[in-house]
C-alpha cells in the first residue's frame, strides 16, 4: 500500500516505524499549519519561503 501524507496521524506513523523495527528510538513530530486547504499540488508561497528556516531549526534535532 503506498504511504499518505495526508492520512499520517500520530498513531499512524507509529505503527509504521514499528513496523521498520524502530520502535525504540526517540519519535519527533513535526508539522506545518497550510496557508489554504482547496486542491492543488505544491507549497503556498508562504509555506515554501519557510522551508530554509524549518530545516536550519530541525536539523540539530535530527543530526545528533
């Protein structure tokens, strides 16, 4: 079954990392609240000039 990014509730993402027998490991969520809901592909504006600082803010957590 291929993977929804959409469908991905906590609950959700857990039982797959389980299930890619990483259980055990610290699990950080993150998420980003969308500028609009109506249908289409790709980031708002909004949303896509703050990728650069989301990454600079989660990669210390993730690289460690």
């Amino acid at each position: 079954a291929l993977l929804d990014g959409h469908a991905m509730t906590p609950d959700a993402m857990l039982a797959f990392v389980r299930t890619l027998g990483a259980g055990g490991t610290r699990v950080l969520i993150v998420g980003c609240e969308p500028e609009r809901v109506d249908e289409g592909m790709g980031l708002s504006p909004s949303v896509a000039s703050a990728v650069d600082e989301a990454l600079a803010v989660l990669r210390p957590l993730v690289c460690v």
